[in-house]
C-alpha cells in the first residue's frame, strides 16, 4: 500500500510536468490533453473530433514525444486495406539453403501510439481490422498471430464537416473507444499565440516525462485504486438513465433516445475517474470525477431519434441534461 501512495504522488507530479512540457508545442486544449492522458492510463482508445487544422496530429505526436512512445500515423484513404495497416508476408530466398521463406513485415499498427487519421475515410474491412488490434491488442496474419506493442494508445480522427465520400463507424464499432473528443476553435489570445509560434523559428520538441515501463505501471496502478460503492452505484445510473426501456428513464430521453450506452460505458467511466483522481494526486475518485468522465465517454454511446434530429437535440445536450436530473449521486 505504501508503494502505491509512493506512485500515485509521483504519477501526480510526472503529469504535471507532462502538461508543461505538452504546452511549449501546443497552445489550449488542455481538456483534450488531460482526457489523452486519462485514457492512456485506463488503456482506453480515444477519437478525436474536430475541423481541419485543429493540431489534432500536432498534438498526438507531441503526446508521444512527451511520453518517449514510439508513434506512427496513418492516412486512412478509401483504398487502404487492411494488410497495409497490420503488416504482410514477403517471399525472400534462403541464401543458405537457397530456399524461399515468407518474412512478416509489420505494419504501421506495431507502434505504442497509432494516430488513425480520417478514419470514416476507409472502408469497414480496413475499419475492422484497426478495431479489432483495438480490442485485442494483437495482429492475425496468415495464421499467424503477433502482439502489438505495449502500451498500445489508439487515437483516430473524425472529420466533422465533409461527409461525402465517407464510411461513417458503426454504433458497435464505436463503442470500441473509451472517449470521444471535441476538439473547438482556439480563443482568440489562444489563436493570436498560435499564430506568434508558429511564424516564427522553430521551438524545441518536448522533453520525455515519462518511459514505456512506467506508463504500463500506471495502467497497472488505476486497475488497484479502491472505488467506493456509491461511486460505483452512480456511474451505473447515468448509464442506465440514457437507456430509454429502462425504468425510471426520464422522459426526454424516452423520447430522444433510441439506443443508450451499454455497460462499457459505466467501466470506462470508472477507470476515467480513478485515472483522473491519481493524476490529480488524489487516491480513490469521486462522484464528481465520474460526472468529469460522464460527456466523452457517454455522447457517442447515445443514439437519437428522429425527434431529436428534427429538433437539433444533441447527445451532448442529453447527457447533460442527465447530468442535471441525477446530481450529486443521488
């Protein structure tokens, strides 16, 4: 028990510096990075949601530099296939024996952070096999089964405006990822120091904070924080109450909602909040941190109806509204 206390106020005091380090590159969006780090040490996978020219990329690279993870991105184009993303088998001659062998090439998936861009770019194949290694943590090729890195961070890219052309994820594929993350426009004295930065010479890349071994002792770490019951209890219920059969559902969801969030969404809610509690030095989470995890790991659970399609209803603004029905863990 002493060593964890040990760890937690050092995992507190290395994202500190992390956040440091991450902003000499990186101007705002500190929400969008506490949420990465949160996910990283949940081992959750995150999608990233925004306009073009957000520093999505910027950001996931300045992420594993910070982290001194090895990262890879990929351009998800519509015909990527899925051999190009976990490798594939190559004939090469034996020059001892003269003898043709396969050699497996791995693909760009073998990396600790893969960043997907444009992932509703590419087809449902290429689409499954990046969901799959997801889940698994592991590549199957030509009968052959190959572990993936560890840690194995998955973030991808969702661009919100151009639809055409697009092979949008499936509701079952989505939920796949811990987090969905809405990457808004800079303020304008956060754009003005974009602008500074970026037109003028080049800056240093971040200093690692943080090595391969110590984030996987993190991940270990969240799986031993204590949770009280009542957190437990709350999390259940704000995934309960987007699920329109259930009693006790209110009534806008009754009518908003066609399909809830399963019960990933209350354990991704739980390793959220006992990741945000030990990055915070703190040793068990509360219900409030629970209500922090509560809109990226729920509004992309929630599938609307057509009522609230016609009204402009947002699953944002539902589960908001559930937010407000169900406070204070009542």
């Amino acid at each position: 028990m002493t060593n964890d206390v040990e760890s937690v106020g050092r995992l507190a005091e290395a994202a500190s510096r992390l956040r440091s380090e991450i902003s000499r590159v990186i101007v705002g969006q500190e929400e969008a990075v506490d949420h990465l780090l949160i996910a990283l040490i949940a081992r959750g996978h995150s999608l990233l949601v925004g306009v073009p020219g957000l520093a999505k990329t910027l950001l996931v690279r300045t992420l594993s530099q910070a982290l001194d993870l090895s990262f890879q991105r990929v351009q998800f184009t519509p015909d990527l296939m899925p051999g190009d993303i976990t490798g594939t088998e190559v004939i090469e001659e034996n020059r001892s024996t003269g003898g043709k062998v396969f050699r497996f090439i791995p693909g760009p998936l073998f990396a600790n952070i893969v960043l997907a861009d444009e992932i509703n770019r590419t087809p449902p194949k290429t689409q499954s096999a990046l969901l799959e290694a997801m889940q698994e943590r592991r590549v199957t090729v030509a009968g052959q089964t190959y572990n993936l890195p560890h840690p194995f961070f998955v973030l991808a890219t969702q661009n919100p405006i151009e639809q055409e052309g697009t092979y949008p994820l499936p509701e079952a594929q989505l939920d796949r990822f811990m987090f969905m993350l809405w990457l808004d426009y800079p303020t304008f004295a956060e754009e003005v120091q974009i602008v500074q930065r970026t037109t003028a010479a080049l800056g240093g890349d971040p200093t690692p904070v943080l090595h391969a071994s110590e984030i996987e002792e993190a991940q270990n770490l969240v799986r031993r924080v204590p949770v009280a019951e009542n957190v437990v209890e709350y999390a259940v219920r704000l995934a309960s109450a987007t699920r329109p059969k259930t009693e006790g559902a209110p009534d806008f969801v009754r009518e908003y909602v066609s399909y809830g969030a399963g019960p990933r969404a209350s354990q991704y809610m739980i390793l959220g909040a006992k990741a945000r509690a030990i990055l915070a030095g703190r040793f068990t989470p509360s219900v409030d941190d629970v209500r922090a995890m509560a809109l990226p790991v729920l509004r992309h659970r929630v599938v609307t109806t057509f009522a609230a399609e016609a009204e402009n209803v947002r699953p944002e603004e539902i589960v908001r509204r559930i937010l407000e029905s169900i406070a204070g863990g009542r």
